[in-house]
C-alpha cells in the first residue's frame, strides 16, 4: 500500500476535516485529508503532540497515542473517503477488525500518515489501513465498516 497521494486528489484542511465528520474536538483524530480519490482510497495526516487531551489519560510515562485510537483514525478517515460529498461523511461503524498489527506506539512529536484503501464487500465496506511516522510503518491491518441506516 503506497501513501502516496491519489492521483485526482481533494485536500481537506483541520478545519474541513472537521466539518467533514460527525467526531468533534478533542476525538477527531484526523488533522489533515491530504488527498482523496472518493470512495477508493484516502491519506490523512495525525500530528501527535504533548499537548493532545487523548494521550493524559492515567498518568501514563512516557506518554503515548493509544493504538485503540489508530484503529478509530482509520475509521474515521474511510468514514469521509465513503461520504457523498467532500462536506457530508458517511454515517458508519466498525462491523470488526480482520487484522491489525502495530511494530510501534505514537509518542509526541510523531507525524502519522494514514492510507486507507476501501473495497466494497455487499453492504460493507473493507478498509485496507497503513499507518507511517517517520517512514516507518508503525500500523496495519484491515477492518471492515458498514453503513449505518438513514435516520
């Protein structure tokens, strides 16, 4: 999986981003879409800081990026990669975790990429998930989400 960006790329800013998906501030975990090619493959970045509310939790030395919270990124990012525009994300859910394996855990200063690449599968929709920081891949895996009903 290359975290290159898609060729017919849309960027979306924080502020997008976040007008993108229903998550609000501290649990967006999506600072920046770098690039998207709708309902087919998206890359977002996630700046890990000292100062992200996410990573105080229990006091915790040294402090770090719950890998829990990569699996909900990852979420996240095909939510707006399946939405209907570039302003309304789709209302999905996590139906399961095929796989996901992580070789590191985010610390502060981290700048994570995140590559999901989306293929149908009836009503669902898998996500292929790559994470990088460093040029190294710190996370991977695949998961599956389904389309919630209209309310």
């Amino acid at each position: 999986m290359d975290s290159a960006l898609p060729e017919d790329d849309m960027a979306l800013d924080m502020d997008d981003a976040a007008t993108r998906h229903p998550a609000s501030y501290p649990f967006l975990l999506i600072d920046k879409v770098m690039g998207m090619d709708a309902g087919v493959r998206a890359v977002g970045l996630r700046n890990v800081t000292c100062n992200d509310p996410l990573l105080a939790g229990g006091g915790r030395r040294p402090l770090t990026m719950r890998r829990a919270l990569l699996v909900e990124a990852f979420a996240q990012l095909t939510a707006m990669a399946l939405g209907e525009d570039s302003r309304h994300p789709a209302d999905v859910e996590v139906a399961c975790i095929n796989s996901m394996s992580f070789t590191t855990t985010p610390t502060p200063g981290d700048q994570i990429v995140l590559t999901v690449e989306l293929a149908a599968e009836g009503d669902n929709t898998r996500a292929a998930c790559k994470a990088e920081a460093g040029g190294a891949t710190i996370a991977g895996g695949s998961i599956v989400v389904t389309k919630l009903p209209e309310a």
